[in-house]
C-alpha cells in the first residue's frame, strides 16, 4: 500500500498529468464544435459516428505511462529511495501496474462522460444513447440492438486489451534501459515497425508459416475491432477467431509483464 500511494502521489503532483488529463476531457468537445462548424446539418450522427474522438489520446499518454514509468526510477535514482524504504522490487513493480490501471480506468471515465455530456448538451438530447445506423440514404440515429452505451463498455473491455498488450511491450523495453525519453521513443517505433512487420510477415509468409498469425502485433492489430458489428470481417483478416484474439492478447500482456518484473527486480541499483 506505501508503493502504491508514492506512485499516486508523484502522479498527482506532477503538470503533466493534469494536462493529459484536460486534453482527453476536452478532446470530444472540440469535435463537437468542429462537426458543428463544418456541416451542422449531419453534425449529430457524425458526432456519434465517431464517438466524438473522446479516446484518441489515451492511448499516446497511456503509451508514454508505459514507457516510462520504470526508466524514469533509475534516470532521476529515485528506485533507491523507493527501495530503501522496505519496499520489495515486486511490489513497486505491481504498485506500477495497479497505477497503469488506474490511469487508463480515470482516463476512459472522464473521456467517456465528457463525450455523452457534449452530446447531451449538444444536440437537447434528442437521440441520446442511439446507435448510427446505415440506409439508403445515409448514415442515421436509430434504436439498434446496441446502443451507444453498450458500445461504449464492450470498448472499454476490448480497448483495454489493446492498450495493454501494446504497453506490455513497452514496460518490458522500459526495464532494459535508463533514459525515460528513450524508452518512450522506443515503444513508439517499436509498436509501428511491429505492426508493419507483422504485415509484411501475414502477406508474404502466413501460407507457408501458419504460426505468425499469433505474433503479438497481428493480435493487437484487431484486438479494438472486436466491439463493432463487422468484428467477423476483422477476424477474418486476422486469421485469427474472435475467442482467439482475446485469448492471445491477455496471454501475450502477462508474458511481457513477466519478463518486465523479472527484469526489474533483477536490475543493479
């Protein structure tokens, strides 16, 4: 419990984590305003359509959370001060990891009630908690089998999934090495080479290798689609089932994780 209130107390005493935080509150707002602007008419469904935006950064902040939160301890030497308080390596590193969840849980939340207070707001409420719909002549808001609502937990559970596989990676990058900028950037070019590799690899080498459809990055890559409607179509492409994905995706983040820790708790102070 010490651990984990020093990670919650560096966190709340930092600026940027109330700027991270501002930016996700007021990221649907502004796309409320910007579909407004641009063609008020269809501002509504487009509005919903794309969620307003509401999680578009919480994957680069929850990204640099990852890569950073252990190599920030051993570039500013503060692991020595955590250590000498009687606080095990272990438990520091699950102190970090019950942060991470924290993070992404607060993150989602504000993010999530700015988007349906926009909405609300916005639009006198009219539609509220609708889904967007395809017809003949267009996109519009009806009362479909999932509403928005229903949308938005089944992506709280699936998005969590993707983020922490992708930010397994970068704790697991984070361990080996000392500077937070360069861990940060790591994971960064990590998670985009991965992805283009593991395209490469499932174009040119998948009928001969059936194996690389597991690699971590063709996971992740259609780990968020399993909210939406076409999630067969996305399953297809993955070569991989639904059950599948979140399988792989959990046991690939505890791998990382594990490697992590033990990196971690191994490394010379």
């Amino acid at each position: 419990m010490q651990a984990v209130r020093q990670e919650f107390f560096k966190s709340f005493h930092r600026l940027n984590y109330l700027v991270y935080s501002l930016i996700i509150f007021f990221t649907p707002v502004l796309a409320l305003i910007a579909y407004y602007l641009t063609d008020p008419k269809h501002a509504e469904v487009d509005y919903v359509f794309h969620h307003g935006y509401f999680d578009a950064f919480i994957f680069i902040f929850m990204l640099v959370s990852f890569g950073s939160i252990l190599a920030e301890e051993f570039q500013f030497d503060t692991i020595k001060v955590i250590a000498s308080r009687g606080n095990s390596r272990i438990s520091i590193f699950i102190s970090k990891i019950i942060k991470l969840v924290f993070d992404y849980v607060f993150w989602y939340l504000i993010a999530t009630v700015s988007y349906l207070l926009s909405w609300l707001l916005g639009f006198a409420g009219k539609n509220f908690g609708k889904t967007v719909s395809l017809g003949n002549k267009g996109m519009y808001l009806s009362d479909g089998n999932a509403s928005e609502f229903t949308f938005l937990w089944h992506n709280f559970i699936t998005y969590l999934l993707y983020i922490f596989l992708i930010g397994a990676i970068a704790l697991m990058i984070s361990s080996f090495l000392k500077s937070n900028a360069i861990a940060i950037a790591s994971a960064f070019i990590i998670w985009l080479a991965g992805n283009i590799v593991s395209a490469l690899l499932m174009n040119f080498l998948y009928k001969h290798i059936h194996l690389i459809k597991w690699n971590p990055f063709n996971v992740s890559q259609y780990t968020p689609y399993q909210t939406f409607s076409n999630a067969k179509e996305w399953t297809l492409m993955s070569h991989l089932s639904q059950t599948d994905i979140i399988s792989a995706s959990i046991i690939w983040t505890i791998i990382f994780f594990a490697i992590a820790g033990t990196v971690f708790s191994r490394r010379n102070l």
